[in-house]
C-alpha cells in the first residue's frame, strides 16, 4: 500500500502534539546512583526524539525516492545538520554529587558547579525549568524536558543553602 502525503502530515502533526503535551504532563523521578541523585531526561521526550529521528530521516528518504527530481547536495546537507543540531540540544543528564552539580551532554562538553561556587538558582516556567549559575561563568539548566524539577529545586536549597528565586 502506497503512503499517502496527505494523510502522513496530519498524522505527524497530532503525533508531535500529543508527545510535546504529554511529556509535560508527565513527572518522571529522580534516581540514586553510586555518584549521586541523577536527574535524567524524561522517557516520554528521549522515547520522542528517538522515534522522530529516525523518522525524520525516513520521510527524507521517502520524498527524495518519490519525487521524479533529484535532491540536490546542499538539501541534503542542511538536513543533517538540521539533525545534528537537535542532537546537540539535547538536554544532558544532571547529576547531583556530594561536592557538586555535574551535567553530561551526548555531543557537548560537560559542566560541573561546585555548591559552594553557586550564585544563584533561578526558577522560569512556573517553575519546571530551573538554571543554577556558578561564580566559574557556568550555567547548568534543569529543563522542563528533565524528570523531577520539585525534587531537584529542594535538593539545590538543601545543597546550596541559597533559596530559590522566582
């Protein structure tokens, strides 16, 4: 049976709504590792961004067969650094150590904030995004994408002995 553009479009377009709202709804939980309390990305998000990629990738595949012109070279090119660059934005997980905050990205470097080096936690989103700032000129974001944001707010106060600005 032949795809349908047609038909494949409204379908992408509920099934992106659906991911994008629902992983707001979803809490998620922190868990406790050896190094610490680990902050991860929410399933409903990584489980998203790993069946669009590919996805993504398969759509291009399918118009550039379909269609009776060739893709030209630099389409293909932007497409994947498209791709590349949603891969980067990924949020890396947060991880909460005795000494420090530690955040691990899959294609960044990481970041690391001592507790006694935090200047200020920020709560933006009504709070289920948080950004802690270190005097080293490092930023270490909990986004609304992680799991947990009331644990990790308190554990940051806890941790800090700072409060939490709105």
């Amino acid at each position: 049976m032949p795809l349908d553009p047609r038909i494949l479009r409204p379908v992408a377009v509920g099934l992106a709504l659906v991911l994008l709202y629902g992983s707001r709804l979803t809490k998620g939980s922190v868990s406790e590792t050896t190094d610490g309390l680990v902050f991860r990305v929410k399933p409903l998000f990584a489980w998203s961004r790993a069946i669009a990629l590919p996805a993504y990738i398969l759509f291009f595949l399918y118009l550039a067969t379909t269609q009776k012109q060739q893709v030209q070279w630099w389409m293909a090119l932007l497409f994947l650094a498209a791709i590349a660059l949603g891969l980067m934005q990924m949020p890396g997980t947060i991880t909460l150590t005795p000494v420090d905050i530690k955040q691990r990205f899959w294609f960044q470097p990481s970041k690391t904030i001592r507790y006694n080096e935090v200047i200020t936690i920020q709560a933006m989103q009504g709070s289920r995004m948080t950004r802690v700032v270190g005097d080293n000129r490092v930023t270490i974001t909990h986004s609304s994408n992680h799991c947990a944001a009331t644990e990790f707010q308190q554990e940051m106060e806890r941790r800090t002995g700072k409060r939490i600005l709105a």
